[in-house]
C-alpha cells in the first residue's frame, strides 16, 4: 500500500496536471489562426439579411461566434486594401497605391517590413502559411513560410491545399491566410439572357469538380440599391451569388477539416473581404457599397456566442488583432513586442540605406478588436476613414473619406476628371445596358451622368440617408458640419502622413 506522502505526491501532481489543462487556452500551440479573404464579397449573405441566397456554413459561424455590422475596407481596390489587410496601415502610407501586377507595378515601402503580418507573426512564435491570392509587394516582406498559389475557381481545392499545413505535427501555432479567387469576376459572358458575365462560374449550370454548386433564378435575387433593377443585373447578380455560394461551400469544408484534426476550438476564424461587390457603384468606389465588407469572427475562447456587434471597425485593425491574439502586440505602444529591425532586414538582402525606404513606421493605423467580441458596441470607435487612389493604374481617380455614425464626407480630388472604369466594370452588361441609355437614365438611386461626373464633395447623412442618395455639401444648413468634417479629414491626412494633403492648399 502507497505511503501517504506517495498519495499527496500524486495528487498533487494530478492537480498542477488538471491545471495545466484548463490553461491551454492561453497556450501559445493552442491558439492557431485561419484568416479567411475572399475577393469582391459584399456583406449580402444570409446571417447579414439576405433571405434569397444561399450561405448556411457562413451563417452558422456567425451563429457561433461575432459578426460586426459596420466593417469596412479602406480602399475598394485589390492590391490596396491587401496591403492595408497586411500591414495596419493605409495604403496612402505603406505606398501600395494600386495593383501589384502587371503595369501596376505598386509596392509597399520597404520599412513596412517592421509591421507586417508575416513578419511580425513569425516574430511572435507562429508558422506562416498563405494559400490562394497573394497581390501585395514586395514579396521579401510579405513572404510566408508555405506559400501556394490557387489554381481556377475550387474553393474545395484551395482548402485542401493548406490541409497539411494546418494538421502538421508541430509545437509552433500557425496563422494560415487563405484568399480565394470567388466572388471575383471572371470567364465571358454567358449566352444567356442579359448575357452576364460568368462570375468564375461553368457554362450551362456546369460544377466545378468537387464542388456542390448553387443556382439561383434572376427573379429570385434582391437587387441592392445602387444597382438599376434590369434583366441586365439581375442575371449578373444570379452569376455573382452562385459564385459567393462557392465561397461558402469552401467555408464549410474548411470548418469540416479543422472540426477533423481537432483545432476548431484552437482556432481563431476571421472571415472577410477585401471589399464590396465587382458592380459599377461597389468595387472601386468609397460608398458604402464599395467599402462596407462583412466581418464574421470566431473566437473559441470566449464565452458569449451569436454576438451581433456595430462598432465602427476596419481593414486597418485586422493585423493588430491578429498580433494581439497571438500575445505579441504591445496594447500600450499599438505596436509588435517583437518589431522587426528594417535597417537589419534590408541589410542582410543588400538594399541600401539610401534607398526611399519610406518613413519609419513604429505603430499601426487600426487598433485590436479581439477584447470586444462580446459586446454589442465599441464607444471609443468613433470614426473611419479610407484612402483610394488607384485601381488599374490609368484609374486615377484619388478620394479620401471621414465617416462616423452621423455623417460622411468624401473629397473626390480630381472631381473635374470623368470617374475611370475598372475594365470589367465598364464591361459589365449591368453598365452597359443603361450607358447606353444615355446620362440621364437612373442607375440605382442615381443617374449614369451622376455616377461618373461628381462634385468635390458630398456629404451625406448616415441617420436617415444610408444609401447615399442626398448630398448635403453644398446646402448651406450643413456648411458648418461641411467645414468641420473637412478639418477632420485634413487632419487625419496630415497625421498619417498622406501626401495628397497637399490638395488642400495646392487645388
């Protein structure tokens, strides 16, 4: 029979044991992260309201978990708001104007290597993995440790891909950032009535292998406010939303994989967009249609669950909260712990110190969500701002733009020049059909000569003018509110180092 001092031995070393286990939450192997982009996604998705399509594994997340309600990106342009997505900041500071690829040719500056996401995660303990859409510059600085490119339109597939990486026996957490290519446009027009493009989708109601495709009639969908309400964007948007309902499919098999290995609750999901819908009046623009994206969070160390949260939040808080979840963001400074030393990095690939580096860049834009994802409501998030200025690089067309509860402004810059078209926006049958029409056919709430001759500035009511249908700028009874979300913007500009600033005095 066992000594007495044997059996508090024992028990006492069962007891440290069962503390050890209800701990590993704040384990830093227990805390793993999938961040989940789509491109082109606008928050129409069932647990957002819209009853006609189809997105029950999205839905059933954020059944589960947080969904903010006013999520916005910073720049309704791919690369841009990738950049802003990577680093914390806005483009206009980290210097990805516009696209990466082709004549683009955009970069971010080489000192926003010091906060980068998968820098910084690597700095804080983590493995990194990134797998479909990359569109960001340079690749030194947003380089992942697996790095694999998507391949057509399997959301399936893609998931598939990061499966190894994610179930790989190993002590270190990993961030896994999966972007995948839907709801983006792409293929021809289908030989269907109003001819849409095919939104990534097979012709003839074909699936793509693996993939259990939703189809959905023209007169079943809801057409949003900016779009005019035509067989034109009807049949565009049956195509677009088949395409968002790929994206969920792969949602699903994803929470299926992770659910399969053990880690859905040692896993930190954020699921989101780059920004709003690829329709003329969303994509490319800075309405609400362009930058309002969703933002669905499950965090499985929180208590409260199916938690419906409207603070203003944005692209530019999605680094640091991913920083902080991992334990390595110092709150106080809103900077790494761990920062990594750019003069060190760019030394040891041979850049020289004289080189346009780009300012010195100690702390981020945004600011970490994670410690409201069981409030309704942020009170300190009082406003947003956002920052375009190329799309196509021919698409000059700068805005910036202060938004709060109450009001927004927008400053178009270069307001005399005609709005530039992405060229499949400018393709799109939904455009088309009423451009053809003439300038003074309605397109939405607006008309086609509306929508591509614009004012210096609108202001708009967000109380009782959600849809941007009224602007107030040049009512004299909102010139002093006109004035001062001028000089809130100016401000805003001038401290996070925007060179367009300089539009205030010089036009």
């Amino acid at each position: 029979m066992p000594s007495r001092p044997l059996i508090s031995s024992c028990l006492k070393l069962a007891s440290m044991f069962a503390m050890l286990l209800l701990a590993t939450p704040s384990s830093a192997a227990e805390k793993n992260i999938v961040f989940f982009i789509a491109d082109d996604m606008s928050p129409e998705l069932g647990c957002y309201g819209n009853k006609a399509i189809k997105t029950p594994n999205i839905d059933a997340l954020a059944a589960d978990g947080t969904i903010f309600t006013n999520a916005y990106a910073t720049t309704a342009s791919c690369s841009a708001s990738r950049s802003v997505v990577m680093t914390g900041l806005h483009n206009h500071a980290n210097g990805q104007y516009g696209h990466q690829h082709d004549t683009g040719h955009f970069s971010c500056y080489p000192n926003v290597v010091s906060l980068a996401l998968p820098q910084v995660m690597k700095a804080a303990g983590y493995r990194t993995g990134i797998f479909g859409k990359h569109h960001v510059a340079p690749t030194e600085i947003f380089t992942y440790d697996v790095m694999v490119a998507e391949k057509g339109r399997n959301t399936r597939e893609l998931m598939e891909n990061a499966r190894e990486f994610i179930t790989a026996k190993n002590d270190k957490p990993f961030i896994a950032y999966i972007a995948s290519a839907d709801p983006h446009r792409g293929g021809p027009e289908l030989d269907i009535e109003g001819r849409p493009n095919a939104f990534g989708n097979k012709p003839n109601r074909g699936s793509i292998p693996g993939i259990t495709e939703v189809f959905y009639d023209p007169k079943d969908v809801i057409v949003p406010h900016f779009l005019p309400d035509t067989i034109e964007s009807r049949a565009e948007l049956t195509q677009y939303y088949q395409s968002v309902s790929r994206v969920d499919f792969g949602i699903g098999h994803l929470v299926k994989l992770l659910k399969e290995a053990g880690l859905y609750d040692k896993t930190l999901i954020i699921i989101t967009s780059d920004h709003g819908m690829a329709f003329p009046g969303g994509k490319t623009t800075v309405y609400e249609p362009g930058l309002k994206v969703p933002l669905i969070v499950r965090n499985p160390y929180v208590q409260r669950r199916g938690i419906k949260n409207d603070a203003l939040v944005s692209h530019t808080d999605l680094t640091p909260t991913m920083l902080d979840f991992a334990g390595g963001l110092d709150r106080e400074k809103n900077a790494p712990i761990k920062p990594v030393d750019a003069d060190a990095f760019w030394k040891e690939r041979g850049i020289s110190k004289y080189e346009n580096r780009g300012r010195r860049y100690s702390s981020y834009h945004g600011r970490s969500w994670l410690n409201i994802l069981e409030q309704e409501n942020d009170p300190t998030r009082t406003e947003i701002f956002a920052s375009h200025t190329f799309h196509e690089v021919q698409m000059y067309y700068p805005m910036r733009v202060v938004r709060d509860q109450k009001y927004k402004l927008i400053w178009n810059i270069a307001h005399p020049l005609p709005f530039p078209f992405s060229t499949d926006l400018w393709a799109a049958s939904t455009w088309q059909a009423q451009l053809k029409k003439g300038e003074n056919a309605p397109y939405g709430q607006k008309t086609v000569g509306q929508y591509i001759h614009r004012p210096a500035f609108e202001l708009y009511d967000m109380q009782y003018d959600a849809d941007e249908t009224k602007n107030l700028a040049t009512d004299p009874a909102f010139a002093e509110t006109l004035e001062e979300y001028k000089a809130r913007l100016k401000k805003f500009q001038e401290t996070m180092g925007d060179p367009w600033a300089q539009k205030w005095e010089y036009e």
